[in-house]
C-alpha cells in the first residue's frame, strides 16, 4: 500500500489524479457531491478492517478502535484549526447537523434562521424542529450573497442560526467569522455547514468563531464516504445535551448519572468502524503533499478558463473566482446533464437556481475544461 509522507518533495495535482483509478479518461466535474478516493485511500480503509477483524480481533478490538478514533481526531483537528477535543467523529455533514439539532433543549416560539441557500443537511433537521413549534426563519439572497442588514435583523431574536460557508448552489464564499460575529452579539448559536470547503482551500474553524462546524471528506479532500467530523467549541458544548447517547459519549458508561464527555466527545454514541476516517487521513494526507495553496490557485485558474467559456448571461455563479462550484443556466439542466454524460463528461443539475453545476477541482485539467465548453457550445 503507498502511504503518503508529508515530508517527502510533494506531489503534483496531476500525479494526485492519477491516482485516483474511477477518474480514467471521464472529464469529472462533479467533486461538489462525491470526489472518488485515490487507490491508497481505499487500501487504508481496508487495511484497518483486515488488522481490526484479524489482527485484535481475539485480543483487544476495542483498544484498537480507541487508538484509531484518538488518532484519526488529532489529524482531522489539525487539518481545520481545531483541539482534538473539539472534533467529533460523525458519518455525514448531515449527520453532525442532526446531532447539534437533538441537543438543544427547545421550547416553543425558540426561532432557527437559515438561508435558502441551504443543503437538505441543513433545512430537514428545522423542519423536523417546526412540529414542536420552533419558528423556522428562512432569510432570503440573492446570487448566493447574503445582505448583512437583512441577516442582523432576522438573526436579533434566535436561538440557532445555520448557514454554509460555501454554498452549493452559487459556489459563493459567505462571510462566516462576520456572520457568526452578528449572532454572537444577538445571543444565537451558530452552526456551519462546510462540507464544501475542506479540500478546496485553507480552513481554520477557530478563525471563524462559530460554536459548531459540521464537514465531511468525500467530496473535495477525495476520502471515503462514512468519514465526517463536527467540530464543537468546547465552551459552547458545555450546554449541550444529546439525546442520541452511548459509552462513547459519556465518562462513566456505567455510572448512576450521565456525565457526558467535554467538548465534542459527548456527540459520538457507540461501536462504529474507523475504516473510512482512516481512509480520510490518507486523503488529508494527499491533499496536503500537493499543498492547500497550490490546489486552491489550481482551481481559480481552471475556474476562469471556465467562466471565460460561458457567456455573461449563462454564468448564474460569480465571474471572480470565489470556489470550485460553477453554477450554469442551461435551457433543460437534467437533458443537459444526461447529454453530457453520453459523452463521458460528468456535472449535476440544480433545484435552485435551475441549472447545472460543474465542480472543478485541481485534479481536473484544461484539455477536460475545453471538452466541456465545446459540448455546452449548443446550449448558447
């Protein structure tokens, strides 16, 4: 199995797509939904499965795991700016979300905002809040840009606040260390998605200031599915009870009262593999060999390349570069899509805004940002 050094000469983007055996001669543009897994990154994952299952299978399969789930922990920690303490190992974006919504002890009239540029992740676990009269507050935009008076008044009297810090569906970067600035001065919790933002760039969760950030890594860092984090400011976690509770989350499985874990340890609940946090280290790993900066200038230059393809009036994203998510107005975006795919070429359509999205990542090339343009050429 070939392990990733961080200390070795780095790797290239184009070696880093070589790697990645499901990409072969596709022009792949969809890593805004599901970024396939290099070869290593896979052979890690079952290598921990093979040594849980055969190596400490009869001696000390929990140890194991322990050490593994500590392990994987410092390295997601690391990668995002957090205290290993902080960091919880969840299974989706949508599932940290979930988890920060079923600890929260609600009454009636409490009011969530969000915008409505939100994932499902983070629109479904409000809606469910709503049959136990929580007022679900969905704060308008436009262009994927959210208007800071708009936000400040709608954000005044919450208690929880969700938004994403890349949203999916313009590919605009929102300002989440100002937004999460006004909640803070309003008395909200603020809760981020931003699962499409490690990979893509740099990310540093303590520069945010948010009081919980939920990820995951199949998309952009190229990892597994299986492997998301929720990170959890260890003050803000302090009144934050789960109701999904196990060993995991407590100090003492078998003590008379439920003391749960400081930090974000109380969210994890029971035996689950690592396989794919394992496989998500490897995947850190990689990125970090080709380098965050290196990635993210990779992707503004195929970005552009892109936009400069696309007529002002098609281009529903922002024509300076902003992230990977380009968003496209095309006449029948699921014809559109399907179109494309007979020719090996793959993108996604939209609910909102209609369209299709193409997510370029710096494993993408230019000779597969021309193909594309040429394909889309009858749509103009």
């Amino acid at each position: 199995m070939r392990t990733i050094q961080l200390d070795d000469d780095g790797m290239t983007p184009r070696e880093l797509r070589a790697d990645v055996p499901a990409l072969g001669d596709a022009a792949y543009f969809n890593f805004g939904a599901h970024g396939p897994s290099p070869e290593y990154v896979v052979e890690a994952a079952g290598s921990f499965i093979e040594e849980h299952e055969y190596g400490s299978a009869t001696t000390d399969p929990y140890g194991h795991a322990f050490e593994t789930y500590d392990r994987v922990r410092e390295r997601i920690a690391a990668f995002v700016g957090a205290d290993p303490e902080e960091v919880a190992l969840t299974e989706s974006t949508t599932d940290g979300i979930t988890r920060v919504a079923g600890a929260i002890d609600w009454e009636p009239g409490d009011v969530v905002v969000r915008t409505d540029l939100e994932h499902p992740a983070g629109v479904l676990p409000w809606k469910r809040l709503e049959r136990e009269g929580v007022e679900v507050r969905v704060l308008e935009t436009e262009a994927g840009r959210v208007d800071r008076d708009e936000y400040a008044a709608a954000v005044a009297d919450a208690r929880l606040v969700c938004f994403s810090a890349i949203t999916w569906t313009h590919g605009t970067r929102l300002p989440v260390a100002d937004l999460v600035a006004v909640a803070n001065d309003a008395g909200a919790f603020t809760l981020v998605d931003a699962v499409q933002s490690p990979g893509q760039g740099a990310m540093d969760v303590s520069e945010w200031g948010a009081d919980a950030v939920a990820a995951a890594g199949h998309k952009w860092t190229l990892g597994p599915w299986g492997a998301g984090f929720l990170y959890v400011d260890r003050d803000a976690a302090a009144d934050l009870a789960p109701h999904a509770v196990g060993y995991r989350g407590v100090e003492d499985p078998t003590g008379d009262e439920i003391e749960f874990k400081p930090a974000a340890g109380r969210f994890e609940v029971g035996t689950t593999t690592a396989a794919a946090h394992v496989g998500l280290v490897e995947a850190l790993d990689a990125i970090e060999a080709v380098g965050l900066d290196a990635i993210e200038a990779r992707i503004e230059a195929l970005t552009d390349r892109l936009k400069d393809g696309v007529p002002e009036d098609r281009l529903l994203s922002p024509r300076a570069f902003e992230s990977g998510l380009v968003t496209i107005d095309v006449d029948d975006p699921e014809a559109t899509v399907e179109r494309l795919g007979e020719r090996d070429i793959v993108v996604r359509s939209l609910p909102h805004p209609d369209g299709i999205r193409v997510s370029v990542h710096a494993v993408s090339t230019e000779a597969e940002v021309d193909r594309l343009l040429d394909a889309l050429e009858p749509e103009w």
